[in-house]
C-alpha cells in the first residue's frame, strides 16, 4: 500500500521508560505532521516538518517530547521518561504541501501507547 | 483562539433516515475546513475540503456546506456502513497547523 505507515501499532511501556514512535509518510509528500488522540477526542497537534525542517513544534506538552525527521522523509517521535498522561494514540499525517492549505492530511492508524 | 465545536456528540439513526452533523468554528483567516471519517482503531479519512462560504461538495451519501460561521455534513439516507465517527478541522491563515473538533459519533442502525 502507498498510505502513511506507522509503527508499531501498539506499544506498553512502564513509566519512566524512554518511547520511539516511527512514521514513515507517503512517497513524496514534503509535509508531515504529528498528532496525539485522547480516548473521545479529536486529534490534537503536536508538531509540523516541511521536509527536514521542523517548523512547529508548539503542540508538544513537555520537553520530554522530541520529534526529528533528519532525511526529509521518516520521521520518529521520541518521548523521554514517559508517564501515565502520555497514553494516548499518536497519529501520524502527511501532505503533499502546505504552502496553500489545498493539500488535505493523509493520516496512519496510529500507535496506541499505553504506559503502566 | 482558533476553536471548533461539533454537535451533536453522538447520533443514532434508524437506516435510510436522512440528518445533518454541525462544525461550528472560530478561526481568525480560515484557510480550510475539512471533514474526515475515522473508524475505531483507524486513522481519519480525507473526505472533503472547503473554502469559501457558500462552497458545496457532495461524496455518495455525504454533502458538506459551509457559511462563515459553520460547516454542515449531510448524510441522504444512510447505511450502516456509514456508522464511524466524523470529525470536522479548520486551518487558519496564521500557520499550518490544523485544529480538529471532538467528532459526531454516528451510529446507523439496520
């Protein structure tokens, strides 16, 4: 398939454990984007790459919370000494660009992270 | 504060039996409103985007509307494969961000 690929799809860590969440988008789409989803929610953005530029990075809750996206094309977001509020879903989207707003997110099912 | 607000929070339908879901939206600029469908354990689908008020666009059973102040996903005689949740987005001129509301849970009973 030619979607947006993330991985793994479920993830348990206990708290204080170091997480790496990978994403890897659409052939070609210079925009990606990461979102967290609260059971019942709408996803809420976390941060935005233009290719290896991280442009935003304002939805991020804490510094414990890293993304990077070095090639311009993969991108992993880490989270440090990880806590119970961190369960959530993390999406993953990408665009072909965003310069206009015309290109729509393509999303990934996510990755569940459950945290003990 | 860009802020979007979707009702009603859940909608159980009888099959057949036509309705509309509300996104209305605060945003300084819009830049785009979209909708998506999101199956449970899934990610958000793309289903339209628009831009100005008065713009329509229709998909099968689904036609979004929008003023300047709301967006109005239709649904003409739904099935129940069209049971998911349906969340509505705003991007403003101010950056790239996209603001999403909470989601219409819709529920289309046989």
């Amino acid at each position: 398939g030619a979607g947006v690929s993330q991985s793994p799809r479920y993830k348990v860590a206990k708290r204080g454990q170091d997480v790496a969440l990978r994403c890897d988008p659409i052939s070609g789409h210079v925009s990606l984007f990461w979102y967290q989803q609260a059971l019942g929610q709408g996803p809420e953005f976390l941060t935005y790459f233009q290719n290896e530029a991280q442009l935003d990075k304002s939805g991020l809750p804490s510094d414990r919370f890293f993304a990077e996206r070095p090639e311009g094309s993969v991108s992993t977001l880490k989270i440090q000494r990880t806590q119970q509020e961190d369960s959530a879903v993390y999406l993953c989207a990408s665009s072909l660009s965003s310069g206009t707003g015309h290109q729509p997110q393509h999303f990934g099912d996510g990755t569940r992270l459950s945290i003990l | 504060e860009d802020q979007v607000t979707q009702s009603p929070e859940a909608l159980r339908l009888q099959e057949g039996e036509s309705s509309s879901l509300n996104c209305s939206y605060t945003v300084s600029g819009l830049r785009g409103l979209f909708w998506y469908r999101q199956d449970p354990g899934k990610g958000p689908e793309f289903l339209f985007t628009l831009y100005s008020a008065g713009e329509e666009k229709e998909k099968e059973r689904l036609k979004a509307t929008l003023t300047k102040k709301e967006s109005f996903l239709h649904i003409t005689a739904p099935k129940p494969e069209d049971s998911a949740t349906y969340l509505c987005a705003v991007r403003s001129i101010r950056d790239d961000k996209i603001i999403f509301g909470k989601g219409t849970r819709l529920h289309i009973l046989p």
